[in-house]
C-alpha cells in the first residue's frame, strides 16, 4: 500500500464517473497496464488523482484514431505515478501528429485510386490486362496490393 493521502486516491466508480467511461472500462485499461491501481485494507481498487489526466489523454489518443497498443507506448514514457506535465504532453502530441498526417496521407492515396480500382487490382476489368492472368499478382504477396504500395511509398515498408 502507498502512502499517498486518501483524499488524493480515487474509488474506481468515481473514476470511472469523472473520466466519462465506464468501470469495466477502467478495469480494462489498467489489464492493459495503460494505468495503475492500488488496493486498499478491504481490497478496493483506489486510484491516484493523476490517472484522470491519463485517461484523458487515452481518450484523446483514440479520437485522433490511436490504438490503444499505440497509446500504451507513449503512455510507457511517462511516469505512472504521477500526472503528466504540458511539456510530457507536447512530446506526445507531436509524435502523435506525424502519425495522424501518415494515415491522412494513406488514406488521401485510398481515396484517389477508389474510382480506378478497388485496391488489390485484379477486380478492375477495365484496366486489368486480361483479368490478371496466371494469378500474377500473388507474386506481389497476398492482400491489397495499393495498401502495401501506399506504405511502400512512405518509406515504412510493408510492415511499417
């Protein structure tokens, strides 16, 4: 048990209840190790001040279209018993936008071949030499060709 003050830990429905999501919720995150509980004499979980400036940063992490194995490493930069500072926040938000400006880069790339083809190239009959004989595309690897392509041309390789 820590010896932070009582009045600065949290019961996990007020938690929960604060941050706008729901109990399971909170429970699921910390399995996640995204934030961190203690137990109390009667085995309650109680949570510092602190995790509701994590959970909103979890939130604000999914909104831009993170997933939570992406918001769990930038969350493991940062110490976990404490509230994260302005400037930890900058350093997040900043690697974050670049990884926002990579998807909205794909996905201006998706958008763009949507009315040639449908993406693996071998359903567009108007532009497929001869329906893409002998399979020739599955020397390319299987799945969509233009998503491989896509990460390709940003330097990621297929594997990111």
């Amino acid at each position: 048990m820590s010896t932070a003050k009582p009045k600065s830990m949290l019961p996990i429905g007020e938690v929960a209840s604060r941050a706008g999501v729901s109990v399971p919720t909170v429970r699921y995150y910390e399995s996640r190790n995204l934030i961190t509980s203690e137990r109390t004499a009667g085995n309650k979980r109680v949570f510092g001040r602190y995790t509701l400036r994590r959970l909103a940063i979890i939130a604000a992490g999914q909104r831009v279209g993170l997933t939570l194995a992406e918001i769990a490493e930038a969350l493991a930069e940062l110490p976990s018993d404490k509230a994260p500072t302005q400037d930890d926040w900058h350093q997040l938000s900043t690697h974050w936008a670049l990884l926002v400006a990579q998807r909205i880069r794909q996905l201006e790339k998706l958008q763009g071949s949507l009315d040639d083809c449908i993406g693996c190239g071998c359903l567009s009959l108007a532009k497929c030499h001869l329906f893409n004989p002998q399979d020739e595309a599955a020397s390319e690897g299987p799945g969509s060709r233009w998503v491989r392509r896509s990460v390709d041309d940003d330097g990621k390789g297929a594997n990111g």
